[in-house]
C-alpha cells in the first residue's frame, strides 16, 4: 500500500490529562489557560487534530473526567469533530487501596474497586467508547508484605468479572508497569504477566504496551513482535524517559528506539487501522505548553512512521536471508537517516491543513484566548 495511504489513515489519540496541570511529587506547576473540565480538555485536543489532521479521539480518565452527562460530553466532542476513546480506570488514588485495589487482601475494598472498573464499562456505554483500559498500582514495598500468589488469583477474580461485562464491540486492554508506586513488586509488571492474564480472559482482552514502563534497555521492539504476532497487543500508552516513568513526550528522549518500534508494528501489520491497535499518547506536559506539546508528540510518531514505512523491506529480506549483517542494519539506517519533514508537510499541504502544525497553532491565538478566558475555578490535573 502507498506510503502517503497508510499515512493519511495514521490515527493517535491524545490523553485528557495531558491538557490539564501535572508534576512530581517535588512540585505540580501550574499553567495559564489550563482546562477546568472534561470539556475545556476536549475542546483544547480538538486544537492538536485541527494541526495535525490524525488525532481524532481522546482517552478519558475517570474520575479525573467524571460529569453528570456522559452521552452529553461525547455529543460534545463529535461538535468539536473528535470523539470519545479509551476509558482509563483509576483505582490508585483512593485512601483504601493503600494496600492494593482489586488484589487487596479485603473483600470489600476489592468489591469497591470492581465496581469502580464496571462502572467505567456503563461510561464506555454511554459514550460510545470500545476501549476500556486498566492499568493497576496494585503491589507491594517490602517482602512477605502479602501473598504474592493469592493477588493473582484476586486479579484474576475481578479481570473475568469486568471481562464477562463486556458488551459488543468492547474490550478491555491490560497495562503494565515495572514498578511505581510499588518498590518491591508489582502486581503486573511486565509483558508477560499482563499476556498471560489476557490470554485466560479470551480474545477481547490484550495487551498495552507503556514505553516509559519498562526496566532500562529492555528491547520494546521486541515485546511489540511478539504481542502483534499473537493478535494481543491491543495498544500502545507512547510517551519517552530518560530513567523511570518520565511520561515526556514520545520520540523526544529516545527518537530511534520509537523508529525501531514502528518498523516492528508495520513489519507486524500493526498500522493496519483494521488490526485494532490504538496508537494512545500517555504524557505529562509538566514545564512546557501542552496542546505544543501534544501536538509534537503526534508528529513525533508520525515522523517516526514515515521513517518506518520506508524501510526497504525487499533489499531488507534479501539481506537478512544472506547473513549480511550490515547490509541488514544499513537498509534499516537509511530509512531512520531519511528526513521526512518535507513528506509529511506536502502530505497536509494535500489534505488541507499547514504544512507546520506548530506554527499554524502559534499563529491562531488559541492559547491567547484560552490564557484570557479561562480564569477563576480550579485547573484540571491529577489532584494526587
Ligand atoms: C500509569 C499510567 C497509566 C495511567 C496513568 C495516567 O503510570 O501510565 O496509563 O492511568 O499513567
Ligand atoms: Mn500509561
């Protein structure tokens, strides 16, 4: 298939909570013009897919977007011409799951974080959303703290709960994470046990694979091979770090390893929009302007794909098949080596839009609207 085809149907969905104010745990700065509701986020979002004409829906985050009238807010952004995507669960923010949420050693503050996951299916119903993702903190700081085993088997319980609630056309995509904020084990932790649990769920369960969620020099590329060749990579949560969970913008710290990673996702039929995989941005824009910054985020990945699709895969194969091991990586270099930029801004030229996302934002005077009109009520951000 044509490159600039598979380009044009490139989608990425951007997070509610990258529009609103975010930190460490050292400080939350706050911006001006930060949205204060789900839908000042969803309006901010419209701005990164009227720039870059491939970020068409936004990840939800409840309760973070939590209002009266769910159907209302999807009618909301179908106006502002984006739609509703993934419903995050939050079941780490809450003082009774110190210990855990659906693996706590109590039965009732399990209950009360099912519920919680069930009631963000009733939200995927109301907002039209095929997507649930679950991403846990559920872990342990030191050993012997708890029973390793027996909060599988409570993972369990409640995964095949939420699974058999389901409905049409709905799945559920399981994250992992190395650790933070558990320091000795984590209750999901890593690809395998997040595959292994979707694996027993069935086949609407799959994998999420956060690229700021892994111990250093782990090949993700690798990881993404192997979930696309058994149809169990539901996603991806794109951000980039240079030591832990650092949510900076993808392709920002580590440029080639996202190209590496796109080769393996078009290699594995991944940019297929039919294969189901969800390309998800998954940041904090803690110092620089965020709707810039998600609108860099996309073109990052977009970048990075078109790199990706022009991997010669016919001098490629016949390299590899010969053992020519440079010649191998060089097919691959000369691709990462090509400059896009000048591709992708005759691709929008082509479809309408400016050639330079980032100046056309910067030109439009939204942030100096926003800046101007959103004063008074309370930022928006993780009120960890
Ligand atoms: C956890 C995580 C998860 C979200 C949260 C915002 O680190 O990656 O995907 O729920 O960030
Ligand atoms: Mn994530």
């Amino acid at each position: 298939m044509d490159i600039t085809v598979q380009l044009r149907a490139q989608r990425i969905e951007t997070p509610s909570w990258a529009y609103g104010n975010s930190g460490t745990r050292f400080k939350v700065f706050a911006q001006p013009g930060v949205p204060r509701d789900p839908y000042e986020k969803l309006a901010d979002a419209a701005q990164v897919h009227r720039y870059t004409g491939i970020a068409p829906t936004v990840a939800l985050h409840i309760p973070w977007d939590r209002v009266d009238d769910y159907a209302g807010l999807a009618r909301h952004a179908r106006e502002l011409g984006v739609g509703i995507g993934a419903i995050n669960s939050n079941v780490f923010q809450d003082d009774d799951y110190k210990l855990g949420s659906v693996t706590h050693p109590d039965a009732r503050v399990r209950r009360k974080a099912t519920d919680h996951l069930l009631e963000c299916v009733d939200i995927m119903d109301a907002t039209g959303s095929g997507t649930l993702k679950l991403w846990f903190s559920d872990g342990l700081n030191y050993p012997g703290q708890d029973d390793i085993r027996a909060r599988q088997d409570r993972l369990a319980e409640a995964l095949s709960e939420v699974y058999g609630r389901l409905g049409e056309g709905q799945r559920l995509l399981l994250e992992y994470k190395l650790f933070e904020p558990a320091f000795y084990a984590t209750d999901v932790p890593d690809w395998g046990t997040a595959y292994a649990h979707c694996l027993r769920l069935g086949d609407r369960a799959q994998v999420v694979v956060d690229t700021g969620h892994h111990a250093p020099g782990t090949n993700i590329e690798f990881i993404v091979a192997f979930l696309l060749r058994e149809g169990k990579l539901g996603g991806f949560d794109f951000n980039s770090r240079f030591y832990a969970d650092d949510d900076l913008m993808v392709g920002a710290a580590d440029p080639f390893q996202l190209f590496r990673i796109m080769c393996e996702v078009v290699r594995g039929g991944g940019l297929d929009p039919r294969s189901g995989v969800a390309f998800m941005l998954d940041q904090c824009h803690n110092i620089e302007p965020k709707i810039p910054g998600q609108i860099r985020s996309v073109m990052n990945v977009q970048e990075a794909t078109a790199k990706a699709l022009l991997v010669d895969r016919a001098a490629l194969a016949v390299a590899q098949s010969s053992g020519d091991v440079l010649g191998a990586n060089a097919v691959l270099m000369d691709a990462y080596n090509t400059d896009v930029r000048p591709l992708l801004a005759s691709l929008r030229e082509e479809t309408g839009l400016d050639p330079d996302p980032m100046a056309a934002y910067a030109r439009s005077g939204y942030f100096e609207t926003i800046a101007a009109e959103r004063v008074g009520g309370a930022q928006a951000g993780w009120g960890a």
